[in-house]
C-alpha cells in the first residue's frame, strides 16, 4: 500500500483512537486489497457492486455515508 492511500485505508479499517468507526468484516489486509484493486476510497464506493465476496460488498454499500464522513474527520486538519 502506498503512503498516499493511508487516509483511504483508514476510513475502511477505522481507528479507535481517534473514535473512527470502520466498515464491519474489513480489516488491514482486505482494505489494503481494495485499495490495490480500485486505487482510492472514491473508487471502492462507486464500484462498490463489484466486490466479492457479497457480504463484503453489502458491508461497504451499506457504509457508504459512513466512509465519506470518515475521510472528512480523517482529512479535516489536511490543510495544516
């Protein structure tokens, strides 16, 4: 995974420190496996219906307001 995808990553693992809620049934090794198929988190959401297995693919359809409001907590001190 690349250092530019972090934040992507992130948004789907979440991160308890800092009170982020991930997508349920995605971990560090299936969001980096996203991440290398679809390239950015925006990716992963539109091509959200291509995804295996299904209950990964309904996980991250479901999610999809929760991972746009992750990546702006996430990015929200980006400009600093």
């Amino acid at each position: 995974m690349y250092p530019d995808r972090y934040a992507d990553h992130k948004c789907l693992v979440g991160d308890k420190s800092d009170n982020i809620a991930g997508v349920p049934g995605i971990g560090n090794k299936r969001a980096a496996e996203l991440l290398n198929r679809f390239g950015s988190l925006a990716n992963i959401i539109a091509n959200a219906a291509d995804v295996t297995p299904t209950k990964v693919r309904g996980a991250l359809i479901s999610s999809g307001d929760l991972l746009v409001r992750n990546r702006q907590l996430i990015l929200l001190n980006d400009s600093a």
